[in-house]
C-alpha cells in the first residue's frame, strides 16, 4: 500500500469518526430531552408546579421547535389550566399555536388542538374559566384563519356557540350559528352534504337555545328540519341533545305519546354516547310513562332494563311503581321522601303535579264508588289532601260527567246519583225517545190526523162554539157528521186491531 493511499485511508477513517461522534451527540440531546418530558410526567400528580416548569423546560432544549417541544407546552398549558393560572395558559397556548405552521404535521396538530379545547371545555367550572375559553377559542381561529383549515375552524366555532349557549348569550349565540349554517351551505344555499354532520351540531345548539327561551314554534320548525338531515353520520350525543329537546316541545303541547318516544331515543342515543344525561332523560321517560296513564313498565324493555335498580333514579322508579298500582298512600310517600332529588330538575317539577293530581283524581274515584252521600272532608281525611283540592277536582269530574252528583258548599257535602238510578233514568229516556219517533211516524204522515191549514182550525173553532151555544139536536146532528167523516181513516181505519168497539 502506498503512502498515498494510508494517507487516504486514514483521512477517511478519522472523517466517519467524526460525522459519528456527531450523531451521538444529537442522539444523546434527543434523549436529554425525551428524559426530561417523562420525568416531567411523573411529577404531574405529586407536584405539578414543578412539573410545569420542567414542561416549560423541554422547547428550550431543542434546536429547532419540534414534537417534544409541542408536547412539553401542551402538557404545561392543562396543568396551568387545571391550577387555575389561566393568564400564563393563555400565554403559552399562544406560544403552542406557533408550532403548528412548520414544526408538526396537519393533522398531529389538528387532534392536539382539538383534544386540547375539549380538555379546557370539560374543565371550565367558573367564569373565570370561561373567559380563559373564549380566549383560547379566539387564538384559534386567528392561528387557523390563514390556513384554510375549514375543518378546525367549524369545530372551534361551534365550540364558541356552545361557550354563549352555556352563558345564555342568545345575541351571540344567533350571530355565530347564522354565520355557521352559511359556512355549511353551498353557494347555491342549499345545504352541503359534506358538511352535514357540523350542520346537525349547529341545529342541536339552535334547538336548545329555542328550548331555552320556550320559543316553541321555531323550535318545532327546527326540529322537524334536522330529522330530515340525511348525509350526516352525527354523534350519538348530538342526535341524544336533539331529541331530548323535541320530547319537551312535545311535553308542552300535551302530546304524552310523542314525547315518550322521543325521550327513549334520546336516552339510547346518550346511552350510546356514553353521556352522563341519559341518566336525567330516563326520568323524563318515567314521567312521560305516567303522564300517559300507561300500565307498561318504562324498565321492561332491553335498553332501559339495567337501570331499573339504578340509585340515580330509584326516587322515580318507586313513583311509578306506585302509580301503576294506584297505591296513592305509596305515591305520597315516595314523592315526599325524595322530593328534593325529583324536584331539582324543574322540568321535572313542571309536570309532576299533572302526575300528582291524576293520582289523586284516580284515587277519589276508587274511594267514593260505593257511596251516595259523602262530605268533603271525609275524602280529605282518607287521602290526606286538603279540602279545596277535593272540592277542585270532584267539580272537574262532575263536569266531565265521570261523577253523576252535586257538590253543596255550604254543607261540604256531595250526593252522587246511584247507578240504579241512573240505569232507570237512561231506561226511562230511551222509552221516551221511542214513542216521540213512534208519534211522528203515525200521526204526521197518517192522513187522518195531518195537521191542519189555519183556515180549517178557525172554522172548527166557531163550528164548536156554535155547538156549546145552540139546541141539542144541532149539537147532535154536528157531532154525528163528525163520525160519519171519520170512518176508515181514525187510529181504527189505520192500526188493525186498535178500533174502539
């Protein structure tokens, strides 16, 4: 070997070893960092102000801004929101938002920062809280607004119409969802079916804002229009909040049947979605179970079946046990020992007295059946209500005739015909009715007794008057023509077997 050619191999050997020692050193900051962001994790629990600043601690690490350092400010920004430190989590989300131009991928950053708003959605507990949403909201859309990601800008403004629903700002609220249904529209304004998915999250905010503010004949129009939607795949939530808010529009026009069944979709589509309401609409659906005065248990179908002994709602399934047994003392008892669990819900306590009063009303009814004459009190003392009540709903049944009877106030008494009585009375009046119709048809169509013109009767009248005023033998003479007249065409001429004799 030449000289030359040592010198090359050596030139060549000393240069490998040197890109090597290279890489180590890059391999070994990568470990650095990779150490520092799992070591940061496992103070998160045990002491999460300094793992915060071990978080904040990995960006600087890095040569250029990359995952870890995105990972680290993510990880920094929930324990800072969680610790309630809501200016320096606004401050590094910002920070954060700059990763997502260069330094990730489309989509990494897209499911991070989605993840994220749903992470700071669910843990927004104060108003506070709620003003640090609305501001990473805001951040968000300006970072994405230049990026043409549709897809992220829908969902954070749809997030953001959800942030004014919560706080019942209904002017923001129809700003933004009139500005979402156009972004979920083609140019023709017809409706994207693309898009449909984010214009039923749109419709459920729209609905719940009209259930809200009991605007009844929009919601109905809405209603109506998103279960006609049918290019989206929706989330079983969104389709649970949609249907729950059509069974308390139809709960407010009495329609019991309608809202039983769209509260029962509702609970299947929460139950799907894993959602913690479906707890709350099962008791809608118990409700609306008795409101309909039906003898089918609410628990013995397959969806409902293994929340029947559920202590989240053993208040209502005692109650509607109760009502189906028409044990009023039982119902009584179950409504007054957990009243302020059924109570909490005020739609619940909107429609549980129509409940009450339908118990009661049934109640009154198996009491008073045997008797003819009984007082107000007596059915007070027996039901345990008062007596205005019983007075109230007795005049209701004797109004709708399910109680034949008088209510005399003075006395506080009540006299109920008997059914006997009754039976004759009814006897009597069909009897009447059959012999009205047998007179019409004998004497008005029988040519016998047609009634007369005015002119014949005048002309009888005076005939008769001569004849109670003149001899005898014109009176006889008068009264002989009369029979003449009258053969073949009397009751006699007419009904075999009815001449007199």
């Amino acid at each position: 070997m030449s000289d030359d050619d040592d010198f090359m191999q050596d030139s060549d050997q000393e240069e490998y070893d040197f890109e090597y020692e290279d890489d180590d050193d890059e391999n070994t900051a990568d470990v650095d960092i990779e150490n520092k962001y799992y070591n940061a994790k496992q103070m998160k629990a045990s002491n999460p102000e300094e793992a915060i600043e071990e978080f904040l601690g990995v960006p600087a690490l890095e040569q250029e801004k990359g995952d870890w350092g995105f990972k680290g400010l993510k990880q920094a920004i929930k324990l800072e929101f969680k610790l309630k430190k809501y200016d320096k989590a606004v401050e590094h989300y910002r920070e954060l938002l700059t990763y997502v131009k260069s330094a990730v991928t489309r989509n990494y950053s897209e499911k991070s920062i989605t993840n994220m708003l749903d992470y700071i959605e669910k843990e927004s507990d104060d108003e506070s809280a709620m003003k640090c949403m609305e501001e990473f909201y805001s951040q968000t859309l300006d970072s994405f607004q230049s990026s043409n990601n549709e897809r992220l800008w829908l969902k954070t403004n749809i997030k953001l119409a959800r942030l004014w629903l919560d706080r019942k700002d209904y002017g923001q609220l129809t700003k933004k969802v009139r500005e979402l249904h156009k972004a979920c529209q083609k140019e023709d304004g017809t409706d994207d079916p693309t898009k449909g998915t984010y214009s039923l999250e749109v419709y459920a905010l729209e609905i719940q804002m009209y259930a809200e503010t009991r605007n009844n004949k929009r919601l109905k129009a809405l209603y109506e229009k998103s279960l006609r939607v049918r290019s989206a795949v929706p989330h079983p939530k969104i389709m649970g909040i949609i249907r729950e808010c059509g069974g308390k529009m139809h709960m407010s026009e009495e329609n019991w049947k309608e809202a039983q069944s769209d509260f029962f979709e509702s609970f299947r589509n929460y139950d799907e979605a894993g959602s913690l309401q479906r707890i709350q609409v099962l008791k809608y659906l118990v409700l609306t179970t008795m409101l309909m005065k039906s003898d089918i248990n609410p628990f013995d179908s397959q969806e409902t079946k293994p929340y029947k002994n559920d202590p989240r709602i053993a208040g209502m399934t005692d109650l509607v046990d109760a009502y189906q047994r028409d044990d009023i003392h039982l119902y009584e008892s179950v409504l007054q020992g957990n009243k302020k669990d059924i109570l909490a819900d005020p739609f619940i306590a909107e429609h549980i007295d129509e409940v009450t009063r339908n118990m009661r009303t049934k109640a009154i009814l198996k009491l008073i059946a045997p008797y003819t004459r009984f007082t107000l009190s007596f059915v007070a003392n027996q039901l345990k209500i008062s007596i205005p009540e019983v007075q109230d709903i007795l005049g209701f049944l004797i109004v709708d005739k399910k109680v034949r009877g008088k209510i005399n106030q003075k006395d506080g008494t009540v006299e109920v015909e008997s059914q006997s009585d009754i039976a004759r009375v009814e006897a009597m009046r069909e009897w009447y009715l059959s012999l009205e119709t047998l007179f019409a048809t004998v004497f008005n169509e029988g040519d016998g007794f047609k009634s007369q013109e005015p002119d014949q009767m005048l002309q009888q009248h005076e005939g008769s008057t001569q004849l109670g005023s003149g001899s005898g033998g014109k009176g006889s003479s008068g009264l002989g023509k009369a029979k003449a007249g009258s053969k073949g065409k009397g009751i006699a001429g007419r009904i075999p077997g009815a001449g007199f004799k």
